[in-house]
C-alpha cells in the first residue's frame, strides 16, 4: 500500500481559467461549463488546462505611443482680427497639438469658427480630426449629429410662421409628456431594439419623449428671408438629445475599456473603438441610428410648421455637424464643422447651411472640397472668450437691455422665460470675419443667405422662487 494518498484536484472555476490567460466575456460560461464537464470526466486540471489552449486569447497587443505633434499635419484655416482672437487661436492650437499625438490620428485640420471646448488635448470646436480605423466617440461629443434644416415655407408671414413654430416647439431640459409628444417610426424603434447600444428601456424612452424637442444652450428655431428668392425660410438647430447622450456616455465607457489595453497613454477623451472590431461595427451602425432620428426629429418640427401655417413648401436642406464620417478607409471626426464634398451621405443635396448668430443671416453654402480643410467647411461662428467672460464684459447692462441694443428690429424670443445673455451677437465671434476666411481660405461659397426675421431660443430657466411668486 502507498504511503501517500493521492491529492485530488479541487472543482474547476472561473479563477483558475482567469489564472490561465482566459478572460471573462460572453464565451466564459461556455468555456467553464465545457471545463466543469472535463473535470467531471475524469480529467486532471492540468490537462482541462492543455484542452483549452486552443480557446485562449491572442495576447494583448504592445501599447501604443503617443504620436509626436509635429509628424502629424494640422491644416490651420483660421486667423485673428484682434487680441481676444489671438488668445482663443494659441488656446486652439495647443488642445490640438495635443489631440495630434493620438496614435491613430493622420491629419487635423481648424475651421474659422474655432474655439476650445474643454481641457487641453480637448477637440475644439471647429475642429476636424482624421483617424485610421477607429471611432473617437470624444470627438463627435454628447451632442451626436447636432445639426441644421431649413425648409422654404414660401410666401407665408413670418410672424406667423413664427408664432406657430413657438406653439409647436419644445425647449429646454427633458422631453414632451405623454399625450403631447410626436411619433417616432416602428422601423426606427425596432431598429434601435437590434443594436447593442441602442437596445435598452431609457433610451427607447429617451427616442420616443425626446421627438419633436430642440434642448437648450445655442439651439434654436430661426425664421428669415431669403435673399435670393425672397421666400421666408425656417431653420432649425439641435442635434440627437437623450438618445444622443445616452449613446456618448455607453461609447465613451467602451472605447476606455480599449484604451486601458491599445494606448493608456492617450488621454481618456481621445479613447477609441477600433472600427473594425464587433463594437466598432456596433457603434458605427448606432452613430446612423442617430442620425436616422436627429433628422426625424427636424422634418417633426418643420413638417408640424408647414402644416399650421398652410405654406406651399420648397427645398429643405438638412446637415450635420457634430458627427463622423467615413470617406474611404478613413474616419473623420467634426466637431462643429461641416462636410463640403457632395457625396458625404447619400441624402446629402451639395448644399449646406452656417449659422452665424441670431442677428446675422444663415449662409447657404456649396462647399468646396478643400484639402487643407480635410473636406470641411465652418459650422456657425464660434467664440472668442467663454460665456462667463462675456457676462463679464456686460457690465452693468442686464440681458435685456443688451438683447434690445443688438437685436434691433427683430422678433427674438427665448421660450423658457429669461434671456440667455451668452446667446447674443456679442459673445459669438464677428459674423463678417468668419465669412471673409470662408471665402479667403476656399472652404465654400456663399450661395445665398436667410436674412433674419426672428428667432426662437431656449433661454435661461426662472429660478423656482421667481416661478412661486409669478403664480401668487
């Protein structure tokens, strides 16, 4: 008889496949139900542990450096006029410089608009950013697809077509109540259900509340003229909403999970997700979605117009500037700028629109293709200091007053109560500059322009006491 009783090997778990190189996922319990079986068999850890080898997975490829910012070419389209232009352009410059070290990035480019948003190695505003097969879900930004239509209303009053834009349209936080909201397509919402991103309760709430609302900040609902035609014109200007939140945040959360593992050194606001994994293709097919919806949710609105004020309807032109576009083998990412080449969607019509500030026309433009613009033109107008420092420089004038001095003529109203002093002409860069370098760099031509009639912003919310004492 042995001396020495055999040691039996204790029940196999999902540690030991861990300690073995295996990692969790959705193969796991497969894996682990298929190593339990083994063992129950009558096989050895040792050789359940030689089974699966063919199951591990390939080793984690070597991190990726940063990039030196000087390898990587940044076309700058964008000159200053004054002090406060040099200092947002130096500001500009540096976040870009840092975002140009990212490992996937090829090229950049800086739109006459340009102005920083967020800490330094942040894609500014205005900013264009090329990258080799990945999605920067930070560089399109919570805002996905915010965008801009305009539909010609014909020879309707603009007062009027105003009017009925404000009794339909929704502002500010949240979406419509039930019973009051627009309906969203059964092929979208199922469409939603199939991706992986899109595919849960709060935001197919999200998509069917959120129809139909434009939010807050600098979006807004614009009635003009046309110069060309003289037809009044309607613009709108919001981008995805809830939906479009919702899908940033879960994208952010997926391309950090790449990050830790491809370039921990990239900062967490340039992480990607390789285009061509399963959650890359994921992700692109969801950033369509999006885009599916945040064009409905214009034609809603504009379609709710046309019909409320019987108008004989034109053309409508529809793009998006805060988005990511594939051209070729190529990602390219635009926050705030918009896409000057004409097949850039196949919706696309060869005419695009630049807001520039709610006393100044909207620019319909052709765009121009241009090289060193990565194929981009300007979104808006951009600002030269930020909202706090414009506040400042108010002085002792309140909003209204400063509303009164800027907006001479114009029918401006801001559906939620109080003005939004950040929102006048004076805190957006000078409309004219940015026209001059649109023509001077050969980003896009002036085809025509909606001279302005009025306008509807979000506004600042009443303080909850101001809104007691209103119903006493």
């Amino acid at each position: 008889m042995s001396s020495a009783a055999t040691i039996p090997d204790t029940a196999v778990t999902g540690t030991e496949l861990i300690d073995w190189g295996h990692k969790p996922g959705p193969q796991f319990p497969a894996l682990l139900e298929r190593a339990k079986a083994a063992q129950a068999s009558g096989l050895c850890l040792a050789d359940i542990r030689a089974m699966l080898t063919a199951d591990l997975p390939p080793p984690d490829p070597e991190p990726l450096a940063l990039q030196n910012a000087g390898d990587v070419a940044l076309h700058i389209n964008i000159r200053a006029e004054n002090g406060d232009e040099q200092d947002n352009i130096a500001k500009v410059l540096e976040t870009m410089a840092a975002v140009m070290r990212t490992p996937t990035v090829t090229a950049g480019a800086i739109m006459p608009d340009a102005c920083p948003a967020g800490p330094v190695g942040t894609i500014p505003v205005g900013g264009v950013v090329a990258a080799r097969n990945a999605i920067h879900p930070g560089m399109h930004s919570a805002d996905i697809c915010c965008s801009v239509m305009m539909t010609d209303l014909g020879e309707v009053d603009p007062k009027a077509a105003l009017d009925a834009a404000q009794a339909i349209t929704h502002f500010g936080p949240g979406g419509r109540t039930q019973g009051k909201r627009f309906t969203v397509s059964l092929d979208l919402l199922d469409a939603f259900r199939a991706n992986p991103f899109l595919d849960s309760q709060r935001m197919l709430h999200a998509a069917q509340a959120h129809m139909g609302t434009q939010g807050d900040g600098n979006h807004f609902l614009f009635i003009g003229r046309s110069k060309a035609t003289g037809r009044v014109a309607m613009v709108t200007h919001h981008g995805s909403r809830g939906p479009g939140g919702l899908l940033y945040k879960a994208g952010m959360q997926v391309a950090e999970r790449f990050r830790k593992v491809l370039s921990p050194a990239t900062l967490k606001q340039n992480a990607w997700i390789p285009a061509d994994s399963d959650e890359g293709i994921a992700y692109w097919d969801a950033l369509q979605l999006l885009r599916r919806w945040t064009k409905a949710n214009h034609n809603a609105l504009h379609q709710a117009v046309v019909e409320a004020t019987r108008a004989t309807s034109g053309d409508r032109i529809w793009n998006e500037h805060n988005f990511v576009f594939k051209r070729g083998d190529m990602f390219y990412h635009a926050k705030g700028a918009t896409p000057a080449w004409d097949s850039y969607a196949e919706d696309a019509t060869g005419l695009t629109l630049v807001p520039l500030n709610m006393a100044e026309p909207v620019l319909v433009v052709k765009g121009r293709n241009a090289a060193h613009g990565l194929g981009f033109s300007p979104h808006g107008a951009g600002r030269n200091f930020s909202r706090t420092e414009h506040r400042r420089r108010m002085g002792e004038r309140t909003p209204a007053q400063a509303l009164a001095a800027e907006t001479q003529g114009l029918d401006v109203r801001f559906h939620c109560g109080g003005v939004d002093a950040s929102e006048l002409p004076s805190s957006y860069k000078r409309a004219g500059a940015v026209v001059d370098q649109i023509r001077d760099y050969a980003l896009a031509d002036v085809v025509d322009m909606i001279e302005p009639y009025g306008c509807i912003m979000a506004g600042d919310v009443p303080p909850f006491w101001a809104s007691k004492r209103q119903r006493r």
